[in-house]
C-alpha cells in the first residue's frame, strides 16, 4: 500500500509540473500538487517503526 501512495504522489507531482509549464488549469494543477504533497506526509507518517 505504501509504494502505491509514492507512485500516486510522483504522477501527481508530474502532473503538477507539467501543468505549470503549460499554464493551463492553474487550479487543479495546484490542488493536484497539495494531494501530491498530502500522500507523501501519509506516507512518511504510516511508515512502519516496528524494530
């Protein structure tokens, strides 16, 4: 479930960048990015710290 979370964050950030370059949908290009940025934390958050 994990890498599918990071896989999720890159093509949005992708995504993201691609966007800005082209200018177009500039609101869902920066929500895209905030979903981005949010599956990440998730990820760094639900990360196992089990020894």
């Amino acid at each position: 479930m994990r890498s599918l979370l990071y896989i999720v964050a890159v093509i949005l950030i992708i995504g993201w960048a691609i966007g800005v370059f082209a200018y177009t949908a500039t609101g869902l290009i920066h929500a895209l990015l905030v979903i981005a940025i949010i599956a990440l934390l998730l990820g760094f958050i639900r990360r196992d710290t089990a020894v």
